[in-house]
C-alpha cells in the first residue's frame, strides 16, 4: 500500500471506531428516556399479582447485567405495582444495560417469590414487555 492508501484506510477505521464510540455513549441507561417497560413476574410460568398488602415490585439497577444484591439500595429505581395487576410499568427509561429485579408474593404457595434477569434495550423510544422469573425467596 501507498501512503494515500494507507491514510485512507486509517480515516476509516477511525471514523468507523467513533461512529460505535457515539453510539456506545448515546445508550447510557438511566431515567430521561422514551422506553416504557412493561415486567411480570413469573412463578412457574404462572403470574403474579400485586395485593394490598404485597404489591409486586421492580428494581432495577442502570448499567448492569449481574445482579448487584437483593437489598432495594442496591439498586437506582425501586417501584410498586398496583394491587390486582400482575405487571409493573417503568417509564422513561434510555437505551442501555439494566439489571431487573422483582419481588412479589404467591397466595398458592403461599411464599414470597424474588427473580431477576439482565435486560438490554436498543430501542430509543416505544414499549417493551418482559417476563422475570422468580422463584420461593428467604
């Protein structure tokens, strides 16, 4: 290769590598976005719902794919459902990592049941639906 060709292919791998550096930063998770999250939890395939007195509840921690804990300070956003549905909404979230955590009680087992998985969003804007399983917790 010449020097002309040489320069060229380095001013496209570099304005290739800022083109994915652009969009690595534009998906940094956290609250101030479009994305609404719709997350069920899950007790072998079966729902749950969210009582008076056990309301489901999410938590989700921002830039994580491992579970950080299972203490509600362990994580950046901490909500409850509303009793009779089987689903917490989360809105406004941005494109990224999170770590999504749910807790709730099963009147057939007659338990608390806790889960969580890793969740990517791509999306910049519009709804998402999850299931979370969960199973019999401490």
């Amino acid at each position: 290769m010449n020097i002309r060709q040489n320069t060229m292919l380095l001013l496209a791998l570099l304005t290739g590598s800022s083109l994915f550096t652009s969009c690595k930063e534009k998906c940094e998770a956290g609250l101030g976005g479009q994305v609404t999250l719709i997350a069920y939890a899950k007790h072998h395939n079966k729902p749950i719902y969210g009582t008076e007195q056990w309301p489901d509840s999410v938590f989700i921690k921002f830039n994580a794919s491992e579970l950080p804990g299972v203490l509600p300070a362990d994580y950046d956003l901490v909500l409850a459902g509303q009793p009779g549905d089987d689903f917490v909404r989360v809105e406004g979230l941005k494109c990224g990592n999170y770590y999504v955590f749910m807790s709730g009680f099963d009147a057939n087992f007659n338990a608390r049941v806790i889960g969580g998985i890793p969740l990517t969003i791509s999306q910049e804007m519009g709804e998402i639906s999850i299931n979370v399983p969960v199973t019999e917790g401490d």
